[in-house]
C-alpha cells in the first residue's frame, strides 16, 4: 500500500483531531523512543549463539543450591514464577 500525498495530510488531519495538538509532540517522543528501543534489540539479537559442543557441567551440590535458592526466591502463595 503506497500512500501519496493526499492520503498523508487526510491522514494527519484524523490524527490531530484524535490526539490534540498538545498531545503529538508527546506522541511523537514516545512513538521515536520504541522504535529506537526496537532496534537496539535487534542489534542485541544479532550476537551469535554461544558455540554448541561448549558444555556447561555443575556438580550436585551446586544443583542443590541453586534449587534451593530458586525456591526461597518463589512466591509463597503456590504459583510459580
């Protein structure tokens, strides 16, 4: 869909009477900060995976612990996190 000059200004007419011209600038501001937000992470996605034959190995003590701790950190109320 290819929108002309025409189909711009109707367009930006419907947007004033929805938003108020005090509220576009604001709209603005927050419509830049997403988009700029959005491709930070896309450049954060676009690190390559850590190698696969690299593996990770913990003893059993270290898995006890961990779970253990995992489990104080949960919600008391039975709903897991």
């Amino acid at each position: 869909m290819n929108f002309g000059p025409t189909e711009m200004i109707i367009l930006l007419v419907i947007v004033l009477l929805l938003f108020g011209a005090a509220k576009l600038p604001k709209l603005a501001r927050s419509m830049g900060e997403a988009q700029r937000e959005f491709k930070k992470g896309l450049r954060d996605n676009d690190e390559p995976p850590p190698p696969a034959d690299e593996k990770i190995t913990m003893t059993r003590a270290e898995l006890d612990a961990m779970l253990a701790e995992r489990e104080t950190k949960a919600p008391k109320d039975g709903n897991p996190a």
